[in-house]
C-alpha cells in the first residue's frame, strides 16, 4: 500500500489507476507466493531447544534456512574438495554437474502435492511434464533422459481398514488417489519418450489429507555448443522478441502458485489443477534441441508456477525491463480475462528470447515440428514489467519492487524432544509381539512385514513404466532370472547420449519420515545416508555423487489456528541441521532443490466432524552418481555356496522400524547413525567393488535386514543358510531393526579372507551362505526357523 501511495502520480502520469490493477495484483501474488519465493527457507529465525534433548543445536538465531545450512553446504564442501564438477547449482531451473569431457547432467526434483490431491491422474500427470520442462529450460536446454519418481500415500486400504467415514470430505480415498497418480505419471514419461528408472512409494496414513508426489528428470547436455558452453544461460538482450512456445492458454492452472502455497481444504478449486498434453510436449522437446544445437534463441525457461507472470518477469531482470501484449498470446478459448492469461499455469509451454535477425528460421522450425510458437512483446530496459491488452497497459510494474522488495519474514522456533502423535484415524491397533518366538510366529510376522505396503513389492505398478525407451537403461529396477526381485537403484548409460563410452549414472533416493516423530535431525541424517547407499551398493563413486533435498512440510508457522507452528519449525530447522552435517560428512553437494510448505488439510469428514490432518515432515533426498558401467553388483544371490557378510554399522535399535508399526514393541530405541564412519565404509566397499569382490550386495533398508535377505533370495530362487549368533543381538532386533549404513553381501569362498582384512574396520560378520534349496534357514540364540521362499515371494508380491 505504502509502495503504491509512493507513486501515484508517476501512475497517474502514465495512465494507470492509482491503486494496483487486477493484472498487477495477480502478478504480485504469484511472484511473492510461498512456492515462488520461499519465505519460510528465507526466514530469519530463532531457534529454541529443551534441556533434555539428545543431538542439541544449541539455541541460535539462523538467517535462512536456505542460506545457513543447503547453500553453505554445497559452498564448503566445493571448497574444502576443490570440486571441478559443480557446473551451475543455485542459479538455474535444474542443478547441473559435469561428467566427462562431452557431457553435462542436469538433475530436477519436483512436488505437485495439492494438485494431485484434488485431481490425481491431472496433478501428477503435469507434475512430471513440469519438472521435463524444468530440464528443457535449464542452461541452454538439455534432454530429458530418464525420469524418477517417490509418492507418499496413505494406506490404500484404508477404508477396508476401519471406517470410511472417517475419511476427509470431498477427497478420494487413497487407493484412487494412488491409481490416479501412478496412472498420470506412466503416461507423462511414457507418452514423451523417457524412462522411468528409479522410484519409492511410502505409506503412512497421514498422508490421507494431502498426498505428496516427488517427480524428477535427469537431463543430457552437449558440453558445448556452436553458439556457447550449454549450460550459460545467455541473457536476453534489449530488443529481443519474447516467444511463447507450445500449448494455448486456457483457465486450467489460475492460481496454481497460490494454490499450492495453501493448505488444503473443501473447497479448495479444482481449477487451479492445470491439463497436460505429453504428445504435445514431445513435439516442443525436438523442436528445442534443434533450436538450441543451431542458436535460434538466447535464453529459455518453463511456464511453471505463476505463468507468464514469473517467466517473463525472471528474465525482464536481465535486460531491465519487458512489454508483454496479452493479445497475441493464443488462448484455448475467448472469454478469459487479462490477468488469467498473464497468470493461467496450462501446460507444454516454454518462454524464450529470439533475436530478430533469427525469427523467420526460428518459426520456419517451429512449423516443421508443428509447435505452435507466438510473439507476445519484446525485453525492454525500462526498469518495468508492463502488460498491455487491447492497445491499454494494465500493468506497469517495477522490477526492483517485484523481486526485492518482499520482506523477510520472522519467525520463532522451538523442539524439546519427541511428542505424542495426532492419531486422527485411530482405528488401527497394533499387534502384541510373542514373548518368545517358534517357527509359525516367526513366520506369521515376516509374511507382516513384507506384505506391509512400505516393503511390499510395487512390480505390478512400476512395470507399467517405461524402463527401456531411449535404449540407455543399464542398471534396470529389477533383477534376477524372471527379473522380478528388487534392485538398489537404476542407473543410465551414458554413452548413447554423448558422454565417454564407459559412463553412466546412478539414481537413488532416501526418506524415513518416521524417524521425524524421534529427532528430525537423525531424518536428515537418514536421509542422505540411504540416498547414497542406494547407489554405492551398485558401484557409484563416492567422490562424484551429487544431492537433492525435497522438504514437504505441514505448516511451520504458528498462529492463532496453528498453535504447534513453532515447533514444526523446530523439527524443518533440526532436518536442515541434519541435512547439512550429513553432506558435509559425506562430502556430497547439493545441487538443486524445492520446498512445499503447509501440506496440511483442514476440513470435515464424512461423518461431518471437523478435521485436520497435517502430512509427516518429510524430506526425500535424491543422489545422483557416476558409475563405471564395467563395475557394478546388483541385489540378488547369484549361485549356491556363496558367504555371506554383513557388512557395516552395528547400532540397532528399532524405533521407526516397519515392526514397530505393526506390532507393540517396548523401550523403542533409535538406532545411531555415525555418517563419517559409514563414509570411510562405502569409500572402501567401492574400492572392493572395482575389484571384483562382490558377487551381490544389498542396502538394508524398510523391513530390516529379514527383508533384505528375502529379497536378495527373490532375484533367483536361492536360499540361504543364516547364523545370527554372532551378533549376540536378540532375534527380533537382529532381523528388523533398519539401522543405516549397512550392506548385506554375497562373495566366492576365496574372498574371504580378503574381506576381512579389508573391512576389519566395519564390524564384518559371517552370517551365512546361499544354497539351492529355497528356503531361508535362521539359526540363533532362540532357536531354529525356516522361511519357505516360494510362499514369502507370494506374500510380498500379492499387495499391488
């Protein structure tokens, strides 16, 4: 108010309102959203802790989440390792990272939560086509070549479970919601030629207000083009054409920057959810790399979050200034009015900057491809945004104001120590665990656990993705004689994309958010451990692996309807203090990332009784590695009368395990976690690993090292003969405590005394040796067991 009072007669003078135009309004909402700026990452903030905390911080005042602990991070370990291979981080719609001598990645990871919430094929189906975009307009542009995705959901049974009339009102219940997401994300990457090559999906039921939906590309890029190095982002110059390309515009997505700044409710508006078009897409991608490879254009990015408004209005700060005529843009329909085309998020759009000495080629290629390509204005260094429709500007906005002048928020923050749990549902009760265990009871709990949705084998759904168009897939999701068992990670050859012949990269993920409801800073810890174990357990070298990090957060702002803000604002700063001690520990940057704040849901359910329910604070930390394609180990026992070891940290503990889920367990502890031991630890398992040492190796992860076993007997219907003895450990605890940093492997007899000697560091431990016969025998202090691996593999395989 103050700002426009200050000029009002320059408005007057230019024959604008005195007060702010729709148009202008609209512009300034989208821009200085949460999901655009990021004011709560942004914060200053004062951080409070109890006394009788474990892992303390120490009370401190923090000047960004961001700045303090990600980009610090990144700078330090940059520094301290004279990293070469940083190649833009922080500056770009993507984080990119160097390869080789021909190639370059780009990696993005994105979340489209309240969309899919609302409509789930249309939410995910556009958030994996945005997040293509997000690579297309990174640098000069890059090539989609492989996609990832993790979901999080409530348990699709829910209903069965207990009381559908619990559910929230107006929402689908999560196994439509589970259909609908998986469904759109299958036809955004199959339909637009990419694979799909890793993933998760995670289960708790409160997700059931608010799904989150993590989608992510890694794209290809030339080292160097005719017109430039590929990944500058060359400005536009003063004079340049603005150009729209792609798809019109219509009401889908209005608002879906604000929208997804919100938490969610009843009447949240299904318009804000935006239409994908793959095929289109596909069309706009071959037209941009062929653009791109001869220099047709100067500058690109995406129309995400915000339209036009934030497109244009990001790159007007590089020339100072841009006319945008509204009239030219073309729309679905008549009848929209100015704002809604400035702001409107529908999809396959792209905007760029073409010198005008190159626009009749540049749309010469646009026609051969079919890409509908419009010139909407020019960038200008006038100091302004300005909107014109019908020959009358309806918005004149200072550049300077728009993107500098948003105040800081202030915010206080507090953690002392775990609470009890909101339990909305309540209607799930957990099992009481046998006071001493026989074979049946072994069983009964096994066939639990992996049959739970969180271990249980997702086959059945991610086979529906495309894992092999692009011809590159090296390391695919499954493994084994039927290639039905389960891998660490997915992995692309890089060669058929231009990069050195033996070349590939690895992707993995990482999320626990149970362990949020202990000590979110172990979250963070956990996180990035898991991210990177995924993919050194494959053959990824420890010293080029770069991260992501995705937080999903319910609302850390308190007030008078949110009366815990603080402390969920304690539990974002302590996953952030995580976050950064675990990649300084790991020497792994950060190269990109997002934040969706408010993931909560306020509203009824169907029995008409007022409701809340806020998501689990979650972070997915997403690794990306670089691999010998010669040296890699996948996750399944390969032949009979192989040792096995398990290898790695020996703290168990099973608070957050998957057991403790399912069953009552007491004195719940959280195993520790000492992220510079288990870096010394994979630095020497990959040394091993390039020499051939491994047969097999898989991460213990959900369901704990039972699962593990299990899993590596799936690939091809081998058992094994199991001795847990040596671990002087109770049987439960041995079998499903998830410690991290831990790898369970097989080796020829003839290693064994090499591994050691090389491992003595690392607590090896001789657990026993595959065999023909498919059972999986387990010998301990309480006794025998037998799994039949035929009728766990049915259990594990028979939930999706």
């Amino acid at each position: 108010k103050n700002y426009f009072k200050s000029i009002s007669k320059e408005r007057v003078g230019h024959g604008i309102p005195l007060w702010p135009t729709d148009v202008e309004l609209e512009v300034i909402a989208q821009t200085w959203s949460e999901h655009c700026k990021h004011k709560i990452f942004s914060a200053d903030i004062n951080y409070y802790e109890g006394e009788e905390i474990e892992n303390k911080l120490g009370s401190q005042k923090i000047e960004g989440l961001y700045k303090s602990f990600i980009k610090s991070a990144t700078r330090e370990i940059e520094r301290e390792r004279e990293i070469d291979w940083l190649v833009s981080v922080f500056e770009d719609n993507a984080g990119i990272v160097r390869y080789d001598e021909n190639l370059d990645l780009a990696i993005k990871v994105e979340t489209h939560n309240s969309p899919s919430a609302l409509d789930p094929y249309g939410g995910a189906l556009t958030g994996i086509l945005g997040v293509n975009r997000d690579i297309l307009g990174c640098g000069l542009g890059a090539r989609p070549i492989a996609n990832t995705d993790v979901f999080c959901f409530a348990d699709p049974k829910l209903p069965q479970i207990g009381d559908e009339s619990k559910l929230p009102y107006g929402l689908m219940n999560p196994a439509q919601i589970l259909k609908g997401v998986h469904q759109g994300v299958e036809d955004g990457g199959n339909k637009s030629g990419i694979p799909t090559v890793n993933g998760a999906m995670y289960f708790d039921n409160d997700y059931a207000g608010k799904p989150l939906v993590f989608v992510g590309t890694v794209g290809a890029m030339p080292r160097s083009l005719s017109s430039g190095l590929s990944h500058e982002k060359k400005t536009p110059l003063c004079g340049d054409s603005i150009y729209m390309i792609g798809g019109e515009i219509g009401a889908d997505g209005i608002h879906g920057a604000t929208f997804s700044s919100l938490e969610l409710n009843e009447s949240s508006p299904v318009t804000a959810v935006q239409i994908g078009d793959p095929l289109t897409q596909k069309k706009v991608l071959d037209f941009l790399i062929e653009a791109r490879d001869i220099g047709l254009y100067t500058s690109i990015t995406d129309n995400g979050a915000g339209g036009l408004s934030s497109s244009v209005g990001e790159m007007a700060t590089f020339t100072n200034g841009a006319k945008v005529i509204l009239d030219k843009c073309p729309v679905k329909y008549a009848g929209l009015k100015p704002f809604e085309i400035m702001i409107s998020e529908s999809q396959e759009r792209m905007t760029l900057s073409v010198s005008p000495a190159n626009e009749a080629e540049f749309l010469k290629l646009a026609k051969k491809y079919d890409v509908l390509a419009t010139n909407i204005g020019e960038f200008t260094e006038s100091g302004y945004l300005e909107i014109f429709y019908q020959d009358e500007i309806v918005a004149k906005l200072d550049l300077n104001f728009l993107h500098n002048m948003l105040p800081k928020m202030k915010l206080e923050a507090y953690w002392d120590g775990p609470r009890e749990r909101d339990d909305w549902y309540g209607a799930i009760k957990k099992k009481q665990m046998p006071r001493e265990l026989d074979n049946r009871m072994l069983n009964n709990i096994v066939k639990d656990i992996i049959s739970s949705p969180n271990v249980a084998s997702k086959e059945n759904l991610v086979r529906k993705y495309d894992h092999e168009v692009q011809g590159a897939t090296n390391i695919k999701p499954f493994v084994g004689k039927k290639s039905d068992g389960v891998n660490n990670s997915g992995g692309i050859w890089l060669y058929p994309h231009g990069g050195e012949s033996h070349n590939g990269a690895l992707v993995g993920c990482g999320l626990n958010p149970k362990i949020s409801l202990y000590d979110p800073y172990v979250m963070g810890l956990v996180a990035v451990d898991e991210a990177i174990r995924n993919i050194v357990c494959v053959g990824a070298d420890p010293d080029y692996i770069s991260l992501l990090d995705n937080f999903c957060w319910p609302d850390p702002v308190k007030s008078q309807t949110n009366q815990d803000g603080d402390y969920k604002l304690g539990q974002l700063v302590r996953t952030n203090a995580g976050l950064y001690d675990a990649c300084k520990a790991y020497s792994a940057p950060l190269v990109s990332g997002k934040d969706s704040m408010k993931n909560d849901f306020r509203g009824k359910n169907r029995r008409g009784e007022k409701l809340k329910i806020s998501v689990l604070p979650t972070l997915l930390v997403t690794s990306l590695g670089k691999y010998n394609i010669e040296h890699t180990v996948t996750s399944d026992f390969k032949k009979p009368d192989h040792l096995i070891y398990l290898l790695g940290n020996n703290s168990l503990g099973l608070a957050a395990s998957e057991l403790a889920d399912h069953y009552f367990i007491e004195d719940l502890k959280l195993p520790k976690i000492n992220p510079v031991q288990n870096d010394k630890f994979y630095r020497q398992y990959y040394s091993e690993l390039k020499k051939g040492v491994f047969q097999s190796a898989h991460d213990i992860s959900d369901g704990g090292m039972i699962t593990t076993l299990l899993e590596s007997c799936f690939g091809n219907n081998i058992g094994a003969k199991i001795n847990l003895k040596e671990l002087n450990t109770e049987l439960v605890t041995s079998l499903f405590s998830e410690t991290a940093g831990r790898f369970v492997v097989s080796i020829a007899r003839d290693q064994e005394e090499r591994i050691l000697k090389e491992f003595k560091d690392f607590h090896p431990v001789r657990i026993g040796e595959t065999k023909l016969e498919p059972t999986l025998q387990i010998e301990s202090w309480e006794g025998q067991f037998q799994l039949d691996i035929p009728v766990m593999k049915e259990s594990w395989k028979g939930v999706f």
